[in-house]
C-alpha cells in the first residue's frame, strides 16, 4: 500500500455549521433547505394519511365526492412585473396546485396582509388582477380576510390564498401512480418567471423584454383527461424549477428519471441572463409550467393536445422513467455533448457567481 | 446563442475529443487552474469524452473556496455591526465562517445586501450618506479591476462612507505553488481565460521555463476546454514546454492595459493566505498605500483576526491536485454543500461542490 501523500502546506479546514440557529431565506428557497425543514418540522408534527402524501394539495373524498384542497403565500417583490403581479400570482398559484391533483379549481379564498402605507390605487390594481385572473381560470373567489400590519412589518402586500377544486375523473393522478417507462412531458420553455423578477429586482438591473410565464394551467390538463390521457403524475415547476420539480416527483415515486437537456426549451432571453448571472435556468422559478408523467405509448399523442393549446405550444417530451428499479431515486441528466449527470437539489436559491 | 451553442456542439465536442484520443500515446495528468472551468468540466461531462490516459485534476481556482476563514469571520463582524450596509456577490453569502455565515447575519437583521457589480456598492454609500458600506472584494485577477474601479470612483466623488474588505488573490503564484511542491504530479496547466483577458499571458512565460510544462489559455464552454486538452497533449507529447493561447477569442497576449492601469492604481501585490493551502507569498493584492484608508480592515479594526481551522477534510490535497474529491472519506457524508467541511465544498465551483452535484 503506497501511504497517503501529504500536502506541503498545512491543511486547514472551516469547521461545520451544524444547524441554522435562525431561519434563513434559502429555507423557503424550494430546495434541499426547505425540503429539510418539511420533512424535520412539518410532516411529523402534522403527520398524517393525506399529509404523506406529498403533493401539491390535499385530495380526499366528501360525501361521495373526490375534493383536492391546497394553500400556498405569495411575498413577490416588486408587486408588478413584466407580465404580471402578486394578484395573479395568488390566483394562478393556488389554481394551478389544484390543476396538478386534476381537480377542476371551483373556488379560492384570499387572506390579505397589507403593510400601513400601501397606496390605494396599488391595492386596486392588484385585486382588480385577483379578479381577471379568476374569471380566466375558471375559479371564484368566495372568502377572504384582511389585517393591516404596521409601517416596517410588512413589504407592501403578502397574500395567502386557499383552493378546493373538484375531481372529476377516476385517475389516481399523483407521485404513487409514476410508473417506469413512463414518459416525462414538459409544458413550455422554462425560467421565464425567475428572469423576469430578477431583471426588474434592486441591484441586478439589466434590460429584457422577457414577460413572466404566469398562466392558469387547468385548461392544458383537462384537454389530456377529456382526450382519454392516462395521466400518472403532475406536477407545476416553481420555486427551484425543473430540476425540483422532478427531484420531488423522483424521491416521492421511488423511481429514477432520466432527462434529455437538449429537449428542454428555454427562450434565447433566458439563457442570456442565466449566462450573465451563472445561474442554471432547469433551476429558475416558473409560473405557468408543469410536467406530466403520462405512459410512454400515450407521450406522442399527449404532447399533441398539449400543443394544440398555446400556453402548450412548446410542450416537449424531455425524458423517461427509468424501466428498472435497481438504482437510486435520482435524476440524471444527459448533457448537450452527450454525457450524463446528476440534477440534483440545490441547497436553496441560486446565488450570482463571483465570475 | 452565438460564442455559446458553436462551443456546446455535440458533433464538435466529439471531433476534439477523437483528435485527443489521437495524439495521446501515453498517461498525461493535466491541471485546470479556474473553479469556472472544473464546473464545466462536471456539468458538461467533458472528462468522460476524454482517453482514460488523461486525468484532468482541478486547482485552486475557485475565488470562494480560497478566501481564508478569517477574513470571512472579519466579514461577518463588520457586517453585524449597527449601521453597516454590507454588500458582497452573491456566493459568498452561503461560504460559512467560524461560527455563522453572511446569510446568517441577514437572518438576525443585519443589512447584507447582494450586488452585481462593486460600482452598485459606491453608488449605495453615495445614497446612504449616514451609513458605512462596506464591499467584499473578493476574487483573482478578473474582478479586481472592477473593485479597484469602485475604490476610485468613490475616492473621485468624496464619497467617504465607502470601504473594501480585500481577499484578492493571483493565479501565477498559486500555480508556482503547486508546481514546487514535492508531491506534484501535474505535467500541464489550463491557464484561466478570464484573468489572462485581463491579465495577459506573459508572466506565465518565467514559469513553463522554469518547470517545464506546458501552460495553455483556455476558455470556459466544452469545446474551448477541449481544445486547451489538445493544445496541451500535443506539448506533452512532442516534449514541448510553452505558452499557448487557445482562447485567442477573448485573449490578447499583452491583456487589457487599461485595466491593468486601475489594478497599479488602487492595489498593491502582497502575501496572502489561501484557505485549504496556507500563505503564499506575493499572491494577492492589498490596497495601496495611497488608498488605504478606503481599507474596511482598518476602519472596522478587524485587522488583527485569526481563525483555526480543523485540519480533518482533504481539501489542501485537493486544491493541489493531488487527491479527488471521491477519495476523501467524508465527502458526500459528513460534508455536503449544507455542511462543508472544506474550502472546495463550499463554493458552487468548488471541486467538491461540483463532484457532489453532478457525479454523487
């Protein structure tokens, strides 16, 4: 046995931060962070049957009727941005969380914290948003609340909104119906949403006509039921992207899930500003795209009726469930020269590089 | 996306690759000096369409990883103190430090602010009048004209509230390092493209002189990298030792002069510690004279910090090219990119850091 080299210099190492005494920002960032903090907080103190199922929402079944009810906050800033704002947010998030159980999204409730200050004419403009992107979504908005916190304790506006949708289909759509061999389609081009909020963000200004994604998504999913799709999975990219998305759908399913990067579209805009800032766009935030995990002699035609509908137009199928279950849950990747590798979690938001 | 999609071609990558597979007789291990190129190298895969003669070892370029552990705690001081609007690039928020990293700091209020540009951090302290602002300038050759832009524009408009906190370091003396030590076994180098845009390539002249191996300027997208694999077999092989520009795209021989300009202006070259290698001697830059009080070291009186590092984690070795990060037992166990226990998993093009997201 040849010994161990040893360095010339002394080695020196930073000790290990065990644990974050405070909650940090990337513990809501939709990566390994706040992944952690479910699964060591949440899931245990709450635990039970429909909880463990992690998915977008609840689904369960009331007098004889599959329901699918979901919740989620929205803490955008600023307000407005190319292509949206935090109202249609709120809508389009929590509508599209129930779209992802295949439930028909029926009706939402609003909680609104406003920070003392907030102009009128802001607050206007961001319920009259509420109210165009329910009408286009299909849901109503039958219940809300309103506080005001004071000046300093708030960012303008936070809003949380709640969803029940109904299912009207016998498809067990969720992680546990992912099947090997299954394909995995991808609704659109991604990053949209996250490069627009940074281009229009403080200290990182740079000019781009891109908009933010931000659509309902229940459309796209009722043309695949209604056309017979056997859809297994769904699942809508947000915070972390495409690579979260699937790294979730991996680890719930207990399956590997091998992806073509050259097969998933981004939009010229966003590859430029994910160039600039060193960011990957597969882990850029999204508002109007998902994936569905359909099986494979279905995938042409599903990509079909996917694009047939605009929001759909640059659907694409991007990858497969792998046929055996003999390695890990992970996602591989192959890249644009061919070779393969991990898409793993990050740890919580992607950070600009040095250079 | 043009200078982007030419270098990521499939079919292009595939032709390099077969022209080095051509060339290579024998087994070759050859260093890429910058963090920037080790991330491409592991997210494109480039290594796997290489001859397994060719061991690609990954130095000590990553700017995050090497920022010493004591600086960092220096950050976070200053950046706790009342009234301190501490701005830093982004990834060197997460980089923890003895006790607590700048995420942290934000955490319990402290005012870390991200910018993309060091001028963002002057024009700050110009609309900020009553507070400090401090900017970590962190880096090699690349971003020091930028930060040394900062320091006299702020000095240009009396802007007084201004500092740098400085952990610049230089790649020649890094490279020199590695080389003297008893333990090298690297037989060619991808200079950096980047500092060479900026720095040229001349000072690399003395040093493949005076070891012998071959020093190649390489650029940052699969191709580039793999033609600064052939440019550097090929030397290998015919028992050549120069310097050579692969990357004549972004690279000129004698670097951007005036950027070198506002470098000699602000800056001076000093000793500088290297976190996970120890001092090195002239391998940094400290404020001149002429501009020290714009040194935030000094204002904060944070100079004298010491910090000890735990000598448990392999990163020396690997930083030197001399271990891989699969070798260490720790790796994907005890340290993780949530965890580090060393310089090259803390940073996203850290060695580690690198291996763990693409390779587990």
């Amino acid at each position: 046995m040849t010994p161990t080299p040893k360095p010339e210099f002394s080695q020196a190492c930073p000790i290990p931060i065990s644990d974050y005494p405070n909650v940090v920002m990337a513990h809501g960032g939709g990566g390994r962070l706040m992944q952690q903090l479910i699964e060591s907080i949440f899931v245990p103190t709450f635990k039970n049957d429909l909880l463990s199922q992690r998915h977008d929402g609840a689904v369960f079944s009331l007098a004889g009727q599959r329901l699918a009810f979901t919740t989620d906050s929205y803490v955008v800033q600023p307000l407005f941005f190319p292509g949206g704002d935090i109202g249609t947010l709120a809508v389009n998030g929590t509508a599209n969380d129930l779209a992802m159980c295949g439930a028909r999204p029926l009706y939402l409730s609003s909680g609104l914290i406003i920070e003392e200050g907030l102009p009128m004419e802001t607050l206007w403009r961001i319920v009259q948003s509420m109210k165009q992107a329910a009408d286009k979504a299909g849901v109503q908005l039958v219940t809300g609340d309103t506080k005001v916190v004071d000046k300093g304790k708030g960012d303008g506006i936070f809003i949380n909104t709640a969803g029940v949708g109904v299912i009207e289909h016998n498809l067990p759509i969720g992680p546990g119906s992912v099947r090997p061999g299954d394909a995995v389609l991808l609704s659109g081009d991604i990053g949209r949403h996250g490069i627009t909020i940074m281009s229009v963000r403080d200290g990182l200004g740079f000019e781009t006509s891109i908009e933010s994604d931000c659509a309902p998504l229940w459309s796209l999913v009722a043309a695949l039921i209604d056309q017979g799709i056997e859809i297994h999975c769904l699942r809508d990219l947000t915070r972390g992207g495409l690579a979260s998305g699937l790294n979730e759908i991996a680890q719930a399913a207990n399956l590997p899930i091998a992806i073509d990067e050259t097969a998933v579209p981004v939009r010229e805009e966003v590859r430029g500003a994910c160039e600039i800032l060193g960011f990957d766009p597969i882990y850029v935030a999204n508002e109007g795209r998902f994936i569905a995990f359909v099986p494979a002699n279905q995938a042409d035609r599903a990509l079909g009726i996917l694009r047939a509908n605009p929001l759909g137009a640059d659907a694409s199928h991007i990858g497969t469930v792998a046929a055996t279950t003999e390695t890990r849950p992970i996602v591989t990747l192959k890249s644009q020269i061919g070779a393969n590798r991990i898409l793993d979690l990050l740890s919580g938001e992607q950070l600009p590089r040095i250079c | 996306m043009k200078f982007i999609d030419e270098y990521r071609d499939r079919e292009g990558a595939e032709k390099c690759a077969r022209a080095i597979a051509r060339i290579t007789t024998r087994p070759w291990t050859i260093m890429e000096v910058c963090g920037g190129q080790t991330h491409a190298i592991v997210k494109f895969g480039i290594d796997e369409l290489l001859p397994k003669e060719i061991t690609l070892v990954h130095g000590p370029g990553c700017p995050v990883c090497v920022t010493p552990l004591e600086l960092i705690d220096k950050a976070i001081e200053i950046a706790s103190q009342p009234g301190v609007i501490f701005c830093s690039f982004g990834d060197m928020l997460r980089v923890p430090g003895s006790k607590r990293d700048l995420l942290a700091v934000k955490s319990t209020g402290g005012d870390v602010r991200m910018v993309y540009s060091p001028l963002d951090a002057v024009k700050i302290a110009a609309e900020n009048p009553s507070r400090q602002v401090v900017f970590f300038a962190v880096g090699f050759e690349t971003t020091a004209p930028a930060n040394a832009m900062a320091v006299y524009q702020a000095r240009q408009k009396g802007i007084k509230n201004f500092s740098i906190l400085v952990s610049h370091v230089l790649v020649p003396p890094a490279i020199e390092a590695v080389l003297s030590s008893p333990h090298n076994r690297v037989q060619g180098f991808l200079a950096a493209g980047h500092v060479c845009a900026i720095m040229g390539y001349t000072e690399y002249y003395p040093i493949a002189k005076k070891y012998h191996v071959p020093i190649v300027v390489t650029g940052f997208e699969p191709i580039d990298i793999l033609r600064g694999v052939y440019a550097c077999i090929q030397q290998c092989e015919q028992g050549r030792a120069e310097v050579e520009n692969a990357y004549a795209r972004a690279v000129q021989r004698e670097g951007n002069e005036p950027a070198q300009k506002m470098i000699r202006e602000v800056f001076r070259i000093i000793p500088r510690k290297w976190r996970g290698i120890g001092e090195i001697p002239q391998s940094g830059f400290g404020l001149s004279e002429a501009y020290e009080e714009f040194d935030a070291e000094k204002r904060f009186g944070v100079a004298g910090y010491t910090a000890e590092e735990s000598s448990e984690c392999i990163s020396g070795l690997i930083l030197q090219g001399v271990k891989k990060p699969g070798d260490c037992t720790a790796f994907g166990k005890k340290c993780t990119p949530e965890h580090p226990l060393g310089a090259t998993m803390v940073s996203n093009e850290g060695a580690c850091a690198a291996y763990y997201r693409y390779r587990r």
